[in-house]
C-alpha cells in the first residue's frame, strides 16, 4: 500500500491549495483517512479527517477554510481557502487501510510542501 500526496508548492496570502492523496496498491477498503501537517521546529498536528462514508471534522477554527473529501477512487482531498504565512508546513496525509487479505494498518503519505509568501 502506497499514499502518494500532492498539490504542495508556493502560494501568496489568501490564496488557495487543493492537496491530494492517492492511495494505491493491495487496498480492500480505505477507511478513515485524513491529513496532517508540520511546520518548521514544531510536532505534526492533525488538520482533518474523513470517515468512510463521508463524514469530515477538522482542527480548531480549520473548518471555515479548509475542506476535506475523498472519491470512490481513493483519492482524499484537502482543499485549502484564504490560506496564510501560518498554514506554511509539510502536509502528510495518512489513511487507515484494509488490504485484500482483510488487515487493517496506517499508512503515511511522503508529505507535500505548502508555503504561502509573499
């Protein structure tokens, strides 16, 4: 099972970012899946998560300006709105995943990067 994340890069303040995750390989099910982020010289934080059917919650005041979804080809999304110099970090995005075999384990993406300058 592989999660390949992008959509990182440069923005300027108040614009936006879609970041995607694609979850490939072995996959019976991808459950609840989410993102995470890491900023220079701080611990991860959780950003936001989506259960398998659909169900989002997010971190903190997160909610009025990120958003996060999945497909039916999992594919999780995270689209970020009004983004400022505070939201500059590595996005990781980890999914809970069912292979074949019916074993469930978390898996991590390799982290996109997002810095919002000017």
């Amino acid at each position: 099972v592989q999660l390949q994340a992008s959509g990182g890069g440069l923005v300027q303040p108040g614009g936006s970012l879609r970041l995607s995750c694609v979850v490939s390989g072995n996959i019976l099910s991808v459950n609840a899946a989410g993102w995470f982020r890491q900023a220079p010289g701080l611990p991860r934080e959780w950003v936001a998560s989506i259960t398998y059917n659909g169900m989002s919650s997010y971190a903190g005041s997160l909610a009025g300006r990120f958003a996060i979804s999945r497909d039916a080809k999992n594919t999780v999304f995270l689209q970020m709105n009004g983004l400022g110099p505070e939201d500059t970090a590595v996005y990781y995005c980890r999914a809970e995943v069912a292979n074949a075999s019916g074993i469930v384990a978390v898996y991590w993406g390799q982290g996109t990067l997002v810095t919002v300058s000017s």
